[in-house]
C-alpha cells in the first residue's frame, strides 16, 4: 500500500492560529498538535475557565515546551482574535460555536470549526435532532464538510470548515466509496460503533466518572443519536437521495478510539477483488487511510494518538453481505487532527504536516 | 415487575457433584458458586495441572473457606468420579468434554456440561464449525440445551444438558419470544456482542495479555464465530425453518460482561405495548430475567457477578426497526451460573439457589 | 488456618435499620449488603437528591430484589428515623454525620457512623486536619472505634460506633499487633498506600473523569493526609505515647481495593517465626483477617467484594526491616462491611452473618 | 523552568544502526522512536520469532511507515550486524545480551545495551542478584550507565553503553543530586514504585493476562527486587560508601508509566529553599527533566509517549522527612527513550532528536 502525500509545502512562512474554547480534550488534543507544527504559529488560547493561566499550568504534559509558559489562556473575544489570527478553531460546544463563526467570518478570517453546527445543511435537521434552531441559519451551507478524503478541493478554498463529528468519520469513510459506486444496498445500512470515554468530552457529570465507566459497557442514545443527522445527510448527498441508517453506539471503557463495524447489503454479486478495488481506487494514495490486509482486525490501539483510520472488509457468503470494520482515535482523526488536515489543506502545506 | 420462584426446595439433602476441569474462569466461578450452595457437597475438582494442591492454593481468593483447605485437585478419572458423585459438571474444551461424558453417562452419572461439545445436534454442522469429527457422534441429540427459561421441563428430567456459550445466552433469551411470536423477519437478524477479556477464557496467549487488550478494542471472528451454530440451531428449531444471521462479536477491556445489541426487522408493524407484552408474558415470572423500563440501558456493571440477564428493546419509526440490547455476566448467566440454575430445576431445588 | 465464629447467633429476630445518605459508594454498598442480611429490616433509606425514588430506580443493580421496588428514598428526618429503627447507619460526608448523630442518640437509637466525625477524640486534632471545629464536640470520645477485631467488646454495648476510613483499616490491622507487642521501633513507621477511584466517593469532579484516572497514577494528600489523624490517635493509644508517622497515598486505576505497604524497624533481632506467632495469636481466629503464607502477596482482586483483609509480611536481613502488605475492599473491609461486621456484633449476632 | 538543549547537530549525517531482539515491548518502542529520528537510518531488526516477516507485518501500527514494509526482521547475526551498523541497540533478555555485546564491540561496533547485563560492574552483585555467573565478566566495568543527566560526558565517547532499568531511572534522578550535596541520611532511604504491566516485557504467562491485571493491584519482588542491585551500586558509587535501600515495587493496572516514591531522612535542617535549590542546580536546564511547581504531583499521564521525567518534593516538618515523587514512562525514559538520548549524545547529535 503506497501513500505519498503529493502535496507541496508552502515554503517556511508560519501561518497565525487561534483556538477558541481550548480547556476540553479536544482542544488539549488540538493545542498540542499545533504546538508542534513547524508551520504555525499559535497566537491566542481562550477559555473563559482558566483565562489567565498558562497553557503549561492548564496542560501540565505540556509544560516542558517553551511556549506553554508564555500563552495564558484569554476570554473569547471574537473581534480581536479575527484580527490576530489567519485561521481560527473553534473547539466550543454546538451552539456556542456558531456565535463565534459569525463576527469571525465578517471579520475575515477563515474558520475551522469542530462543533456540530456547521456539519449539517438543513435547518430542519438541525432542529430536529439537537432540539432547538440553529443560532445562525443564514450560514448553514455556507461550510465545507471536512472529511479531506473527500472533500479536499473544496476544502482548500474554504472560508468556513465544519469538521465531522468522531462517529461520523469512522462509517462515512468505509462507506462512501461503496456509495459511490453504488454496490450497497442504502435502504439497510446498519451500523454499529463502539467509542472510548473521551468520546463524551471533559463533561463533569456521574455518568462519565472512573467508578461509573470501568468495568461497564453499554449502548446509548438509541434509536437516534444526534450524529445521525450528519451522517444520513453525507450519505444522501452522495447518493443523490434520501438515506436512512441504523446506528447504535456503546461506551466502552478506554479512553481514546472508536470501533465502527457496519452491515451493507449489495445490490448485487460481487466479488472480493473487486471491492478492494474500490477502496483502492478512493484510498490508495491517501497518507491516513489504511486499507488492513485480509487477515487484519481494525484495533483501537494501533491507532491511538495518530490521525490514521484502519479499514477492514470481510465478505459473509451465508449472508451475502459485506462486513465493514474501521479504528480511529476519536480525538485525532475524529476531531483535532482531522481539523488540521483540514488546515494543511486550506493553507497548501504537506497534509500529513504534524501529524506523523 | 413481580419475580417469584415457585419451584419447592427439595428438604435439606445435599447433592454431591464434582467438577471436572476446574482451573480455567469458567472453573474457578463455579467452584466459587458451588462452595456456598447450601444443597451441594462438592465431593471432587479435578485439573491436570493442579493435582495435589488444594482448592485454597489455587484460588488464593477462597481460602478463608474451611474447605478450601481439605479439597486437593485429583486427576480426573471419569470412573472414579462417577462412582462419587451424582452430578458432574464438565468445565473442559470442547472435544475433550465429549470423551468424558459418556463413560461418565454409562456409569449413570448425571453430566452439566460447559464445553460447546453438545450444544449442537447436528454432527456436520459441528464439523463445520469446529473444523473435526465430533468425538462421540453417538451422543449428538441426546443433551439438552441448558436454557432454563426456554426448556426448564426438559431440563428437569435430563441426563446430559448441555450449558449454552455467552454470547448464544445474550442472544438467544432477548430473540426467542419474537420468533416465538412471529413478529420477527427471520430472514434479517443482524446482531453486535461485545464481551469482555475473561470471555476468552485463561488462555495463556499473547492476545489476552493485559497490555494487548488495555485501551485496545476489536472485531474479530468475522463473519463466522463458532457460536453461530449453536444460535442458528436453536433459532431454527424454534422457528421450524433454518435460520441465518449475521454476528459481529468484539473484544473489549473489561473483565466480564457481554453487552448484545440485536437488529430485528418486523414483520408487520406492531405497537410498543405489545411487544413488552411478549416478554412480560416471556419473562415476567423469570427470577434472572430483568426487563429494564422504558428509559434504562443494559450496564454489564448491574449484572456483573449475578446470574441476571437485562433485556432492553426499542422500536426506531425511522426504519421500522425493533433494536434489543442485552447484558449478562459472561462468566455467570454465560456459564456457570447458568449451570447451576441447570443444577437447581434438575434437582428440584429452588432455582435461585445459591445464586441470589 | 482454621477460622471458626464462635459468637451465637440471636435467634430469628429482625432488627429494623435505616441507612442516612444512602446515595453514594459506601451507602450503596451498605444497602446491597443490609438488603441480603437475613437479621436485618431495611426500613428507611435516605437521601435528599433522590428522595422519592425507589431503591431500584436509584441503583438498577439491585432491582430484581422485591424489596428495592417498594422501598423509596425519604428526606433524612433524624427524629423520625429514631423512632422507626433501632440502628442507624450515617453515610453522610464528615461534619454533616456530627449533626445527625446527637439527636439520633439522644432519642435512644444506637448509631454507626461511617464518616470520620467520631473516629477521633481530640477536637484539636479534629480541627488540626478537618480545618473547622467540630460540629458536636459534646460527643467527641463517646464513640468507640469500630475496628471489632481489636475492640469487639466495647463495641458490643455501644451507642455510637465510629467506623473506620479505608487506609486506617488497612494499615491498623497489619501495625498494631506488632505494636501490642512492642517489637516495633514507633518513632520510624512508614507507610504507603494505593486506592482505588471508589475511595474518592461519588465525587462529580474532573479528577475522578475516568480519562482522568485511566492510564493514570499518582500521589496526592502528601505530607498530610486527612486519615493520619485518626491512624496515629489509635497507635498512641495502644503504645500509650504519642506517635506519629510517614503516610503516602496513590490514587490508582482501579474501582475497589486497597494495598498498603508499611516499612518497620525493629527494636530489636527476631525471628520470622515470633512474627508468625505474634499475629496467629492476634488474628488466628478471625473470620475476616487471612495471615498469607509465605510466597502468597496480597492482591486486591482475591479480595475484591468481601469482608476480608489479607496480611503478608517479609523480613528483610539487608536492612533489618519488617515490610508490612496488606489489602482490602475499600467499600467493604474499608466501610460498608466493616459497618455491619460491628452491627452483627452489636447485636449478638454471628459476626459473619451477612458477609461471607 | 527554561530548558534549552545547546548541544549542536551533526550536520545532516545519517548514523546506520540496528537493534537485536526487536520483538518485546522495549523493541518495539526503539523502532518506533528511531523510525521517525532524522539522523537514523535503521538497517536492521532482529528477531528469532519473527524472522522474514516485515517490521508492519510484526507491529501493525507502523504499518503506514513506508520502510515498514520493506524492513523484514532477520535472525540475528552479530558478525554481519556488525558490519552493516554503526551502532547497535541491543533489546534482549538479561544473558542473552552479553552474549552479543562481545562480538559486536570486537568488531568495532559501538553498543547500546537495554538489558541489565552490564548495569553493574561487580560479578558478585550480578551473580547475587540474577542467579547465575555473569556470561562475559571480562566486560563488566567497561560499560558507561546510561543515564545522560549524570553521565553525559562519559556517554559520549562510550563503546557500551548499559541504559539503566525502569524503576533505577525513576529513583537515581531524584535521589543523587541529594547524595552528591550530603543532605540525605544514606542510611535510611526507602522507595516504593508502582509499576504499569508493560514493565514486565511482552512475557506471555498467566500472571500479565489481562483479566489477572485488571482490578489488581499487589506488592511483588519483596523484599529483593533484581534491579536493587543497580541502585545501590549508583548511589554507592556517588556516595563512595557502600548503601543499602529498601526498595518495594508493585503491579498496577495500567499500561505504561512508574510512580516512585522516595524517603529521605535529612542529616541536618535544611530548608525548602535549598532543596528547589540543588534541583534546579542538578537539572535546570536538562531537557527531559521537569521540577514540578509546589503544588503539583507527577501523573504518569502527563509523561506517558515521552522521554521525561517529573519531579516533585514535599518536606513534612512532622517527620523532618523529605518525600520525592516521581513519574516515568517505563517504555520510553525507563528504557527505549532513553537509550535513544544515549545514542543522541554518543553522536553529537541534538540531545531532543527524535524524542520532542
């Protein structure tokens, strides 16, 4: 499996970040990540929380790097953080989010936003499963859905990208490609995922303490998971019609990778070879995507606190129907690292720039 | 939800038993279960590896219990032991059980057997799935399958009962009422089992090594788990037609527990209400049957160490879809426990004996 | 090591009990073990977040038990709790426990504290590591501490039984037959201590989070740990002079258990043999104490969900020190069993009732 | 805390190296960090049990690593190994190690030994504590102890280097900048650490599976632990009279990381001032060294996948005892990283290469 990340480096200019909301783990995951590209520079921290401290005091894991001793975390100030940073991440909570996208946009900075807000289209979806209108439905469809795997061109020019959700980057990246060549039956998706505790963020509540979580597991959010909207609406698009899936995930106690297995029915016989071509053809020459040879079992681990997502397909001839198995950290490819994929897209450098 | 455990105590005798093959998870539970049964005398354990030493040597965890200081491990000799106890339990692989039973049978003993040896009736599809000739094809048909709540009459009267794997007791108590009732389309059942490391049993492998499965989880025996034959069987029979499903098993960190989601397509709408009238009518007399309330999840941690099974289920109006979720303690209702319920209505003690 | 209960079981009597701030770990752990306690009548549990609920609604794990269905959380009223029931159980924070205690005592009911409010009888040293004054000083010296393997007696006739913390049980069992005997050098005790996440309490805060505590481990509360009050007040008194000692404790990824490593320098030569003898005098004949052999460690899974300590000890010839291990079930041995070890005692029952 | 690493790179020089006994946990993560290490140019990776296969085919992991898979570990061949690399890391079990070191230094290679063969230089000490003769004597003594903080100059121009254990590493740095001021009474020193179960190798036995591991925790190798021998020969070393410690490990469920916990008795008054003092003496500008501010502990989350180590101390004016904590990961400054910061200063190299 050759990859070569074809893209070339946009010389050694450093390009001005910001994160906005950066005290939960998928901004630590994000800091952390910018802190060590060599083609950022990370200008501003905000949490209304720690504003004041230092990144090294909020992060002690990262306090050995020089930087985090000067950064202290701010108040979130949309107005001045558009005029100090070229692109900005937003790593708030869905709602929030898309109160800071406005001033930013207006400003005219580019925005990489990590919520759920910008992911979907339609306002009615949008009400329909996080239960009340969208902050600021004149910018629904104005963001690039940011799976670079698929949407790179778009990506690259993006003023506003919307970064897909853990769960969703896990099944749409093993199904699209079928999709797309319209092997699966869409009327019988069934999907079902498995996610690490991190998965639910830095939420202080019961539910997610140690005691609760270790030595538990169990499904949740069924029969309609707010992902659902995303994923059904991706789906859709590519198949030009209205899709609906079954998607049932579990919390499971690790701290960091989902599983996702997922059911297709084919619409017709087909033969192995010829779905390992599809996913060639897609993945071949993607630098995070690893096509896992027959034998091979997706596992958390082997991609735990890298941007890689595994892929596994089995053919079940009793069934006639085709397995497929993905492994991704849900804080790297499920969020931050693909948020700066996303940005090594839109500023042209190396894709895979501090994140192998 | 109203339990009550009819079945009289049979007076104060004690049963002896023994158990063969007790070194593994599936041994260590039931001697644990077995020491504290007010009608058992467990006159015999026996393990290869352990002979000579006693039930308090190995099983450090039992050694505050005067007996574990007087009952040493022996070799097993299926003459010898038949000659001392009444009932015997079988806690040996699968093909190495079968040799034990049937002298132990001939001598007149009574055999509860853990190993997948005689779960299944046909001798080709134990071939095909457990890729030999079966040892003691004679015996093939003559077990009963060791599910209480499904064939408690049988069970009662039987010389040989086979107990049913973990993942077949996860599966089959939430299915078999609507295949019962012929709401299910039987053509399209998908199941998703996650179980935890001691499901593997004390297999000394690299794979169980804790730093392999910590913060490590994985599809495996895709798409054809051996208990497939045993599930498909019994669905069968109850059915009275041959049944197909799909199964997905996956490993997970935790020690025990298995947590079961289940995909069933109706075959005719039906309202809520009488699907929970099915399992009431099912179950609601079952002492280990909990049907969870409408907004509960199954936690393998609420059943961890307990011989209980909690069963869940929702109806999706998206895609008409029924999703039951399960959870059992693997070592427990997935084994020994379950075979001691086996033991309790083969005996006519109170089925909760000894493990309430 | 033969282990035998002497004390008489009191006929067939109930005694009517009520659990005050049942909502947490060590309250939850109390009800499953009163719950299953043949002398015991649950009355009343108490809880102001859930009060209304049944029990089997606040804690699914038990709700197959009849009583959990009928029996409802009720506001903590302490006069009316003293009349309903003849032992009460406070499971309530410190400071808040002092307050209830005084009205339930004054109106005749017996009560076991599990907090620290009673464990101490200084109120200087009360205030010295609570940081505020005693809330009921008037009381401070009427409790007995409910350790019954070294004050069975008193606790026998008491009216108020202070239970002990988790690491005081830990560390006072293995020290203070040594201590008794005068073998120990008291100026040079050092002790270090692991716990489980469970030992925090259902707290809701980030440091509990399970990806928090997973892949976790650390110290805290050095130099000065709260328990250290009450593990030197009862050393002093036992060697009658003041002492003080070296206490480390580590927060460890695990729910229950606690190991504890005590370093002791002799007075002077002894052999391991006179070790053997000085604790097969102290603890040969209690039920819940299990001394080691001499290969054996001891492990908190052998004595996870049980009553039991397990003591090993190892002289070292390089540094003519004696090294001290133990380990128990914070919850059990560490508070809830412990509780109702006393109340059986209290009450004249089979000190194991309810407990093995 | 300002750390800045003066020591210039050597050019853009590759060095060749190859590590013998690629297989273990150690093994696996030296290729790991010499995979992505600019300077290195990885020619060889040996192991028995895997010979032929590709280093992605043995750690899928890796697999998205180009030279992965055409890297194929070979038998090892200390002759021709010699030849090809310049320098060569040898991950091998204790025995095995010496065995190849002679032949490859013959040979002109310089070594990098991570086993404890050559961490003493007493015959008598390594016979006392490994049970058998040491297999090359006429080495011991010719190895510089890898631990650049301390060694550094010598290191650099070193033929063999012995990279220290796990639990020396996290008790040698925080103890010998006392021992070199003669503030420690070196009479009276005990440690106790917490080991991950990745510190006990990929050993495939009952003991490191993962259901024996998880929900365990226990004291092991007491009172007379291997790696006391490199301890006392260190601090023996510093302190030119010969120290005895008492030294208590223990097995805790998580994957990677050490806590020790070190006490020291003081010979005289000294204030807290002083000690900040002789730390940031000692290690103020190390890179891999963190002091941590007052009121932090180490964690062993916040080192875990890199090369530090966190320091902290507490003075108890109770005990006038000083208490230093400590944290690791076992895998990286316990072993692989470590040997890697060797071969960085052996070269001339960035002491950070590879390892930021």
């Amino acid at each position: 499996m050759s990859k070569t990340a074809k893209i070339a480096a946009a010389g050694g200019t450093k390009t001005k970040v910001a994160v906005i909301g950066a005290s939960g783990y998928v901004g630590e995951e994000l800091v952390r990540l910018l802190l060590r590209h060599q083609h950022v520079e990370l200008v501003a921290v905000t949490s209304r929380q720690f504003a004041g401290k230092t990144v090294a005091e909020v992060f002690p894991r990262f306090s050995h790097l020089e930087k985090t001793s000067e950064l202290r975390f701010s108040e979130p100030d949309p107005e001045q953080l558009g005029q100090r940073a070229e692109i900005i991440f937003l790593a708030l909570p869905h709602g929030r989010a898309a109160e800071f996208a406005k001033p930013l946009l207006q400003g005219g900075a580019r925005v990489i936003d990590l919520s759920a807000d910008f992911r979907i289209e339609s306002a009615k979806t949008y009400r329909e499963f996080y239960g009340h209108d969208h902050p600021v439905p004149e910018l629904l469809g104005k963001a690039v859905y940011g799976l670079p795997e698929i949407y790179r061109k778009k990506i690259s020019d993006a003023k506003l990208v919307a970064c897909p959700g853990c769960y969703p980057t896990s099944i749409l990246l093993p199904l699209l490609p079928l999709v797309r060549e319209k092997v699966a039956n869409l009327a019988r998706i069934l999907v079902t995922s498995l996610s690490g505790v991190s998965g639910a963020g830095r939420k202080i509540e019961a539910d997610y303490l140690f005691a609760e979580c270790n030595e538990s597991m169990r499904p949740y959010g069924v029969p309609k998971h707010r992902h659902l909207s995303e994923i059904e609406e991706q789906l859709s698009v590519f198949a030009r019609e209205k899709i609906t899936i079954q998607f049932t995930p579990h919390l499971v106690p690790l701290n960091r990778g989902i599983i996702t297995t997922i059911y297709v029915d084919l619409v017709e016989k087909i033969d192995a070879d010829s779905i390992t071509s599809i996913y060639e053809k897609a993945y071949g020459e993607e630098p995070f995507v690893r096509l896992l040879a027959d034998e091979l079992f997706p596992d958390t681990k082997n991609v735990a606190g890298t941007n890689l997502i595994d892929v596994a397909w089995r053919f079940d001839p009793r069934t006639d129907r085709l397995i497929l198995m993905s492994s991704i950290d849900n804080l790297v490819k499920g969020a931050s690292g693909q948020a700066i994929q996303c940005f090594n897209v839109m500023r042209g450098y190396r894709e895979t720039e501090g994140l192998l």
